[in-house]
C-alpha cells in the first residue's frame, strides 16, 4: 500500500528550523547571560577582596604612621638629651677654664715679663704685659705656640717702648706689649692643682 503525505511539508521544515533557531538562540542568550553573571559576581568578589587589601594597607600605613610620630619623637627627645648633656660639660668646662688659664700663664711666662690684664672673650684670651726686652716677648710667644696644653696661636697684637720711671732719680726702659691666644680643649685634663698659686712674675688678672 503507498502513502503520500498531501501535508505541506515544506512549511512544517521551515516551521522546526525556525523554532530550533529560536531554542538555540535562547540557549545563547541564556548562556550569555550566565556568563556576565558569573563575570558580575567574580569581578565584585575581586572588587571585595581588594577593598580588604587596601583597609588592611590603610590601617598598617596608620599604624606604621603612629610608630614612624613616636620614632620622631624619641628622636627628638635624644638630640634634646643631648644638648642639654652638651651645655652641662660645657659649663664645667668653662668653670674650669680660668684654673687653667691662669696654671697655663704661670708656667709659660718667662722672666722678664710682668702681665698687667687677662681679659677673655669667649675662646680668645687678650694679655697686655710689660717686658724687660722683646726677647722676653718672643719666648712667650714660643712658649704659647708649642708647650701649651690649653693655649695656641698667640698673636702679637703690639710692642712699644714704655719708659716707667721707678724713682725721681732711675728711669728705665721698657716694652709695653699687647697680644691674643685661643683657648682650646686638650686631649687629657693636665694634672696641675686648681689652687696652684701665680709666681712673683706673672700678675693677677
């Protein structure tokens, strides 16, 4: 027996073509959107998790800012420690300083030489003096500059000849000399007492 479809077949395959194109584009579309969903979701998990990474830096910058202010601070509290320790030894260095000059001018000032003022200005040390001749006052200049350990770089500021008149009747000449000397710090404290007291040839201040 023979069967002939009378159906029009040719609209029915068009028909299922068209439905299967309009499945298949469904399944894109939903596939598609499952995509940007699943990128959605990963991409503000990684949004998240960096969010924490930049708390979590923000509190550790916060902190190390804090440690980096007391870092500072101490800092500036030793340097203050410091000056202050400084100022201390310096007044007791200056408080000693007029020991040693006057030590320092009563062994290095030869015979021959009265001083008659000592005036200090900070580390510069002025002398006027009288001479009985200027070779007095070149070894006191030589004795300044090379076996003093508190004193160096005498200058010779002046020398004049000062006729002093002893008496009515003598009348000698002598040398009226001005000079300057630094006072330094030497390496180890000389061992001469502080209450050593001035020979007959160097004059108080």
């Amino acid at each position: 027996m023979i069967l002939i479809n009378l159906l029009p077949y040719r609209e029915e395959k068009r028909k299922r073509r068209k439905n299967a194109f309009f499945v298949g584009l469904g399944v894109a579309a939903a596939v598609g959107a499952g995509v940007v969903v699943a990128a959605l979701l990963l991409l503000q998990q990684l949004t998240s998790e960096q969010q924490r990474r930049n708390q979590y830096l923000g509190s550790e910058i916060s902190r190390l800012e804090v440690q980096i202010k007391d870092i500072a601070n101490l800092r500036s509290e030793i340097e203050s420690l410091k000056a202050r320790q400084k100022a201390v030894e310096d007044l007791q260095t200056d408080r000693n300083t007029p020991v040693h000059l006057l030590n320092e001018l009563a062994r290095l000032v030869p015979e021959g030489i009265y001083l008659t003022a000592i005036r200090q200005a900070d580390k510069v040390v002025n002398l006027t003096g009288i001479a009985q001749t200027n070779e007095r006052v070149s070894e006191l200049l030589r004795n300044l500059s090379r076996n003093s350990e508190w004193l160096e770089k005498p200058e010779l500021v002046e020398t004049k000849v000062a006729n002093l008149t002893a008496n009515t009747r003598d009348q000698k000449r002598l040398f009226e000399f001005s000079m300057r000397v630094t006072m330094k710090a030497p390496a180890a404290e000389p061992g001469a007492a502080p209450g050593a007291a001035l020979p007959a040839s160097a004059a108080k201040p």
